[in-house]
C-alpha cells in the first residue's frame, strides 16, 4: 500500500572531502558545559564544517563563552523560544548538505563527521542516520555504554502501525539537508524538536545507521532523558507525535494513517491519568506492546523494559508514576533493597 519515495532527489553527496557538514548547537544556560561542546566539533578530523551556535536566551555565562569563540564559529543569540526555534534559527545559516544537531552538554568524538559522511555517501539512499553513545557524568567521567539497537530501511510502516522506530538522540541525530527541508520549519510542537523530525523526515527516505559510539551524552540531574512523570506532558508528545506522522503521511500522498489507540505508552500514561484500567485494557496494552517490540525488533532487554513499564502504569497508577520518575534500574533496587531515596514517596503522587 506504500508509495516509493519520489517526492524527494536522490542525488549522492559529492565524494570525499568536499561534502560540508552543518553543525548545529543548541544551548540554553549549559555555559558550564558549552566550551567541551565546542571544542569537540572544531577537533573532528574531518575538516569541511561549518558550526553554528544558537544560543536560546541564556541567563548564565553561555554568551561569553560562544563569544570567546566567535571566530570560529556562526553565533546566534535569540530570545528564549524553545528547541524547534533553535533549530530552525541554526538551519536559516546553515549551507551544509549534511547536518549534525548537538545539544550543548554532550560532546562528539573526534571521528563522528567523518564516519557519518562516508556513511551517507556509502548510503544514496539514508536521509537519517543514528549511531551509539557514551554516557558521562555530570563531571565527564564515562557511566556506560548505551545500547546501539537502531532501526534501519523504509520505516514508514512502523511509523503509520506503532507510531514509533528505534533512534538515536538528538546529538546523535545526522540528516540529508534536502530531506529536512521538506519537512520545515520546525514547528512550535511537540515541545521536543527531535521528536518532529524523527517522525517526519522517514518519509522522505530510508534510514540508517551506524553502530559506533560517536557522541558523549551527559547524564545530569536536569536532563535526565525519559525520566519524567509529568503525565499531562507525556501525553501531549504521544498526542503531537501522532499528528506528526499523520501530517507527513499525507503531505506525501500515503493514504494509512496511525492511530494513537494502538500506542502502548499513550495508552499507559492515559491509564495513569484515568486512575487505573480494567484487567481487559491492561491486557490488551500488553498485547500491543509484544506486537510493537517484536515488529520493530528490540533487544529482550528493552521488551521487558516496556513491558514492565506499561504494566505497572495500568496497573497501579502511583507505582507507575515512581517508575517513570526513576527508571527501571533504581525502581528495582528500591524494591529490592528497601532504601528509598528523597521525594520517593511524592513521585507516586498524581496531581
């Protein structure tokens, strides 16, 4: 039922060193951090870069820090505005026909432009590329290395049944400019700009993937990804993100359209929103959750991860607020050993 891609050129990046890379900072009070953001894209080996810095009305020390800079890069300073305007600020500048984002607390390993320019003119036909990372610590030193399961190919279908692939984080995020310019400007939602184009761009083209760590990812207390229990703004972005793929869906002439009652996650937070679900609905979540995992192709790992995530939501709304709000490796620990950390009891409170 799919249509092939052909809204889009297919040319092939020009060979070599000659391909310009575009890359994108976005920075919101990280002047702590921005200078080793930095310094990583101007080390890379590979040369043809332009670095643009888009400062989102910083309150701190950032400004002076891109300033110190300046010659070595295309600063932007705007009001506060958001992600999407960020990014949409940076791609006004940008003339690279690759771009690489970088949100301004992590860092690139030195080889990451290099391998992701050869990846695309190794791959005509990949319009994103996601790769592994490393995750740090506020300090910088190295916690873990994540998991680099990636989904690779048309994922159209995935998308229009699921609502969902497997891909990387935003510093970890590579895309064809073409292919971005179908898709912009970014709008104001979902709030998550990465959220947008991860759920548009495939549209356009297959993706792909590369397999190394090429990013450093800071864990720290305000961006700890995936550990919030605000359920209202959970469920925006499953809500936005819907719209997203139904939007592009049809801005290229494809007639499926997903449905959002077929998401385990929307269908779990609003589980929590409602007080609790029957044993029917919990059943049925979980049903949709082995259908989506197996279709997409996750590790055991993370199906038991989703699993137990979506099962304890539907189940027992405030158990499923405390494990949003820490993860399933220190929700575990509490249970196992008794030791409760601070506000424990207050992450199970649903307002």
């Amino acid at each position: 039922m799919l249509k092939p891609f052909t809204s889009v050129n297919t040319k092939s990046l020009n060979a070599g060193q000659n391909t310009l890379v575009s890359v994108i900072i976005g920075n919101y009070n990280y002047g702590r951090f921005i200078a080793q953001a930095i310094e990583s894209v101007l080390n890379q080996t590979y040369r043809r870069f332009e670095l643009i810095v888009v400062d989102d009305g910083s309150t701190d020390n950032s400004r002076d820090v891109i300033k110190s800079y300046q010659d070595k890069l295309i600063p932007i300073f705007q009001e506060n505005a958001g992600q999407g305007a960020a990014f949409n600020a940076g791609l006004a500048k940008a003339t690279g026909e690759i771009v690489c984002f970088l949100d301004s607390d992590d860092y690139f390993h030195p080889d990451k432009l290099a391998k992701v320019v050869a990846a695309f003119v190794d791959h005509p036909e990949w319009v994103q590329i996601s790769h592994g990372r490393v995750s740090i610590d506020r300090e910088g030193n190295i916690i873990g290395r994540d998991p680099t399961f990636f989904s690779q190919g048309d994922v159209r279908p995935l998308l229009l049944q699921w609502g969902r692939y497997a891909w990387a984080i935003t510093s970890a995020l590579s895309y064809r400019r073409y292919a971005i310019d179908q898709v912009a400007p970014l709008p104001k939602r979902p709030r998550a700009a990465d959220t947008y184009l991860t759920a548009t761009i495939p549209f356009y083209g297959e993706i792909g993937c590369i397999k190394e760590p090429l990013m450093f990812y800071r864990k720290h207390g305000k961006n700890r990804r995936g550990q919030t229990n605000n359920i209202p703004y959970l469920i925006e972005q499953r809500e936005d993100t819907a719209q997203c793929i139904n939007k592009a869906a049809v801005a290229v002439g494809i007639n499926q359209r997903f449905d959002l009652n077929r998401d385990s996650d929307y269908l779990s937070f609003k589980a929590i929103e409602q007080g609790g679900v029957s044993w029917t609905k919990v059943l049925q979540i979980i049903w949709f959750t082995l259908q989506e995992t197996l279709a997409i192709g996750h590790p055991l790992k993370d199906t038991i991860e989703r699993l137990m995530r979506r099962g304890i939501c539907s189940l027992s709304p405030a158990e499923g607020m405390v494990f949003l709000r820490f993860g399933p490796s220190r929700y575990l620990r509490f249970k196992l050993t008794g030791k409760q950390p601070k506000n424990y009891e207050l992450s199970g409170k649903i307002n």
